[in-house]
C-alpha cells in the first residue's frame, strides 16, 4: 500500500490496550430491571432525544473525519499516524440516507445501511467500492444507527451493562457477523455506543465500538469515535449541526439494485491470480494488482520474501511455487516489515512449517498474530493449532545465511527503522520490500535505501519492490541524485 508521508499527521491517540491484537475484556452486563420499557419504546426515547424531526426536513453536518493509521505506523502501539479529511454531508430520515457532499470525497456518495452508489453530475451509479471504503462510517453518525435500529422489528432488550462507567441499556439485533449491541443512556436515551463483530483479513473476527463523545448540542455529540479491539481507528469531530428544509438539500435519490450489497475487500486486498516475473531460473517475482512478493530456491530451501494480502493469497503464491520448485523444500519466510496488508499472508506459511525471519522489533508484533484465535472463520493455521510452533529468527545486524547465498540487512533511516532488505549475491538482486515506492522524484524511503546498501557494500544490478515488481537500480539512483 502507497504511504504518502506529506499529508499525514501525528496522532496522539492512547490505546487502552499494551499490544495490537489483543482482545478486549466482555462487557460487564446483567439482566434488565424490572419494569423497564420495551426496545420500541427505547428506540422511540432516543429519537425524541436526538430531535429526529416531525416535519419535511433534513439533518446537514460538517466537520473533520480521521482514520488512524494503526495498521501502518512506524509502531504498533501508540501514537499512531493518521489523515483527516472535511467532512459536509446530509442525513435524510424517511430514506435513511446519507449524502457525504464534496468537501471530504470528490464525486459525492450516497450511503445506505447495506448500499452506496456514486453521483456524477445527474448520474447515480450503485458502487460496492465506495461501500466497502466507507460503509463502516455510517456507525459514527447516530442518527442513522437509532434509524436502522428503529426500523429493525426484531431489535429487543438485551439488559443492562456497564458501559463508559455507567450502566446502560442493551439493545440488541442480529448483525453480519453475530449480535449487535446499542447502548443507550437510561436517562436520557441518548445512544452512547455501538458494538458489533466484524471481519478483518489479519484478525479474524474483531470487536468495533463506535462511541458518540461529550453530548452538549442535541443533534449530535462533539464527536464519535471508532476502535477495533479497543485499538484508536477512526475520529469524527463535529463542527455544525442544523435541521434544513428538504427544498434547501440534495437528492437521496438511490437507483435501483443499490440495496442488499454486500462490502467487497479493497483491490489492493484482493487475491488475485499472481503472474510470475523471471529474475532467474531460480529467483521470481510474484505479482497482482495488490503487491509483489518474492521466491528463491537457494541450496534446495525456498526463500520466500514477504507474504502479503491473505491465506488466499498465499496459498495462490504456494500453487505456483509448487510449479517454479517442485518437491518438498525447507521454507524460510522473510518478513520485511510490519504493516497489516504485509503480513496477513504470514500464518498460512507459519502452518505449512516455514520459520519466520524479521527484525528484532518484530519479534512480539508477529508473536501475537500468531497467536490470534481465529475461532468462527478458521484458518489454515487454526486447523492445525495444536502441531504448529512458532520458529522465529531475529535481525538486529547484517546477517549472512544459506552459506553466505543470502544476506539480510537492517535498513538504516527514521523512516525505514525496523524494516528489512535482502540481498542475493549470486543475482545481484536487491529485495526492498515496502521502502521504494517510486522511481519517478526523490523520497526519504529512496534515499534510505541506496545508504543502507551502501552500508552493506554491495552493488546490485536489479531489486524488487511490492509496488513497483522489477527494476534496474540505476532507476533508483536517477530518482535520487546525490545519494
């Protein structure tokens, strides 16, 4: 994945949680007290709380929408890196549609509870991408949670739980992925947090809260927030809040075939056949629209440079290899760095048997995305939990393996810190994992990247990189003069 460093900021955003990929502790929750209303009479109170109109007109916002790059920073704890982005959208109640306006996204989007669709101009085209890119923001908007809850006949009282220091009431529904929960204040009604199960490509089955902060205007709180495993994912701060006549908004307008869509992962998370690219007769680049990765047969063990994407991906990855190297061979994997989309790969080959070699800093990042139960959507790895073993060697040096056929080397940098290179001597190839994203101007990963192989002394020929497949390093050096 491309991380354009210039438009991101530094969020100081705590985790209430000592490491990425923990699980957060079940809720504290008890049977209601009698006498307490029915979730139609709930649902009813938290409308009335929030002004839901009588009358012909609609809500209009705007404010400020971060998503935290938790999957991505330089860390896996916090502060994490992130980008924001204006937010000037329109909320439509008879329809329950959103309009997300201009200011934040270019065309204009139009978002249902399980639809979206695109408008250009006086064209409304359904999109299942700007659903799956932007679907899951609809939980920070209250308004349009209590309407899906309310028009869900089967929505019940589930009890009570104790939820941001005071007890709550628990409404629950059947959602995508189990049980959903709404918790409302018993005072006043007002929605404080959402919880539900969704899927993740590294975790499994994951636990997001959306929570609506400090209420002090009646139509929406100051701002909402979004945590997956208890992990800082998305802020909304807003900014202004007003009801306006309908002539004075936009159309909600959706076209048909819009509702029903099902959220379909980013391109770039797809696994999509991979084509080969030759290097060698021992040395191939594995490649689709989402990343390329790297395989070695050196002294008959495969070398196998980054597992991105998915099981599915690597097992795709496995298919081929089994074409490019027949026969049974030891598997060492190479784990170049640590953000999400990189690593998600990574426990189909730990259950194949490969040893796993990353930076020293790795160490206890990799350890827990191992250990991750995957317990509704089972894995290759969680298959065959009770025979794997975890085999890791750590970097923290220039380390030569396989006799000296294959080094790897610490990268050198502020930007690149706990990232890998490998070199293969025998091809003269560089492998640079995540750090070179562009031959065409100068950047900090570029630069970092022709010092630490001058470090290592070596003089490579060609390299290979997950977003630009094979190059001449002479391209490198081009694109950064005076290195």
């Amino acid at each position: 994945m491309v991380r354009s460093r210039w438009w991101l900021t530094a969020l100081l955003f705590s985790s209430p949680l000592l490491a990425q990929g923990a699980r957060p502790p079940a809720d504290r929750c008890e049977a209601a007290p009698g006498g307490w209303a029915a979730a139609p009479e709930w649902l009813a109170r938290a409308r009335r709380a929030l002004g839901f109109p009588a009358g012909d007109s609609v809500l209009s916002y705007q404010g400020t929408d971060t998503d935290v790059y938790n999957y991505q920073s330089d860390r896996w704890y916090a502060p994490f890196a992130g980008a924001s982005s204006p937010v000037d959208s329109w909320f439509d109640l008879p329809s329950r549609v959103e309009r997300v306006g201009a200011g934040g996204h270019r065309p204009a989007l139009l978002m249902a509870e399980h639809g979206a669709a695109v408008v250009r101009d006086s064209a409304v085209t359904p999109s299942v991408q700007a659903l799956s890119a932007f679907g899951s923001r609809r939980g920070l908007n209250p308004w349009a949670i209590v309407a899906d809850w309310s028009a869900d006949s089967t929505v019940r009282v589930a009890g009570r739980c104790w939820i941001r220091d005071y007890w709550r009431v628990a409404l629950t529904r059947r959602g995508e992925s189990g049980d959903d929960r709404l918790y409302l204040d018993p005072v006043s009604a007002y929605p404080v947090q959402l919880s539900r199960i969704e899927s993740h490509y590294l975790w499994g089955r994951v636990r997001a809260d959306y929570r609506y902060l400090t209420w002090y205007d009646q139509l929406l709180p100051a701002a909402a927030s979004r945590d997956i495993d208890g992990i800082p994912d998305a802020y909304r701060i807003y900014s202004a809040t007003r009801l306006v006549p309908r002539d004075s908004a936009p159309s909600f307008q959706l076209p048909a075939g819009v509702a029903g869509m099902a959220p379909a992962l980013p391109q770039f998370l797809q696994a999509i056949h991979p084509d080969t690219i030759r290097v060698s007769s021992n040395l191939f680049l594995l490649r689709n629209p989402g990343y390329t990765e790297a395989v070695a047969l050196i002294r008959d063990t495969l070398w196998i440079l980054d597992a991105t994407q998915s099981e599915q991906r690597a097992a795709l990855d496995s298919a081929w290899i089994g074409r490019l190297f027949p026969g049974r061979h030891p598997v060492m994997l190479v784990v170049t760095d640590l953000a999400w989309p990189h690593i998600a790969g990574m426990r189909y080959w730990v259950a194949r048997g490969a040893t796993v070699i990353s930076h020293r800093m790795s160490a206890g990042p990799l350890r827990q995305v191992i250990d991750r139960r995957w317990t509704d959507s089972t894995d290759l790895l969680e298959r065959r939990r009770g025979q794997v073993h975890f085999r890791f060697r750590p970097i923290d040096q220039p380390t030569e393996l396989a006799g000296g056929a294959i080094r790897i080397v610490p990268l050198q940098g502020v930007g690149s810190e706990g990232g890998l290179g490998v070199w293969i001597p025998g091809e003269r190839f560089w492998w640079a994992g995540d750090y070179v994203q562009q031959l065409d101007q100068p950047s900090l990963y570029g630069r970092e990247m022709i010092g630490t192989v001058r470090s290592a002394g070596v003089v490579p020929d060609r390299f290979g990189a997950q977003h630009v497949g094979l190059a001449e390093w002479a391209r490198l050096l081009k694109a950064n003069p005076g290195r």
